[in-house]
C-alpha cells in the first residue's frame, strides 16, 4: 500500500516533462490543421464565437482543466501523463487560437461530427485526452488495490 501513499512523487519531474511534450505535440498539431483548414476553405468553416469553449466549459474551467492536468502527473502512470498532455494541449489550442483568428470570429470548427456539431483537432485531443487520464487512473486504482490485498 506504500505505492498508493506515496504516489511516487520523485517521478513527478519526468512525468510532468513527458505532459508538456505531449501538450506541446497536440498544440501544434491542432495550430498546424487549423492554418491549413482556414487557408483552403474559409468560407465554409464555423467560427466559434460564444464566450464558452470546449463541451460547454468556459475560459476559467479549461484553466482549471489545465491545473488538474499537472496534478495528474502526480499518479505514478504514464499514460495519464501522457493523457493529461493531450487535453492541455488542446486547452490551449482552442484558447490560443480564439486570439490568432479574433479577425474572423475565433476558433475555426472544420470537423463534422455525427450529431451535427462541429469541433477542431483541439476538441477531439481534449477528449481523448480526458479518456486517457481517466482510464489510467482507474487502471492504476485497480492495480494498486489488488497489489494491495494480495500483499496484506
């Protein structure tokens, strides 16, 4: 059960690093399909415009999002990580560029999805993201609960 209280905090540094690689990777990603979205077909792209961001959060829930994205790290896991990354990365992504296309209305939407809404690669990163660090923790949780029982 050590493994549960402590939560293998001397790792965190590499774990955190390995979130901003994974941030930084999903940010440019999302900028890069958003430029190449905006420059071949803007007139057919949604501009996101309302004062709220992704899934319906405003700019001081992604914020938070974000804060909890490092505590994440503190999980002795890397695919939460890993996860965490991902969904900041996309965070930042529909933050940074409601800025960078302020001119045309914010944030370009160019993916279709099934439902009939729109999002960009930052929203499917968020999700992904999200699933990620949540399937993880819920694997590390199981893992160290029968580690535990077997040891005790």
């Amino acid at each position: 059960m050590g493994r549960l209280t402590s939560l293998d905090l001397p790792g965190l540094p590499g774990r955190a690093a390995l979130m901003a690689l994974a941030a930084a990777g999903a940010l440019a990603i999302d900028f890069a399909s958003k430029q190449i979205a905006v420059a071949a077909e803007p007139s057919t792209l949604l501009f996101h415009v309302s004062d709220r961001d992704t899934f319906g959060l405003g700019t001081s829930m992604i914020l938070l999002a974000a804060a909890g994205s490092l505590l994440a790290c503190v999980l002795p896991v890397r695919v939460v990580a890993l996860g965490a990354g991902a969904a900041l990365g996309g965070a930042l992504g529909n933050l940074a560029s409601r800025h960078w296309w302020s001119d045309l209305g914010g944030s370009p939407d160019f993916i279709r999805f099934a439902d009939g809404s729109t999002g960009n690669v930052a929203d499917l990163c968020i999700a992904a993201g999200a699933t990620t660090m949540l399937l993880g923790s819920i694997a590390w949780l199981a893992w160290t609960v029968v580690a535990a029982r077997r040891a005790g």
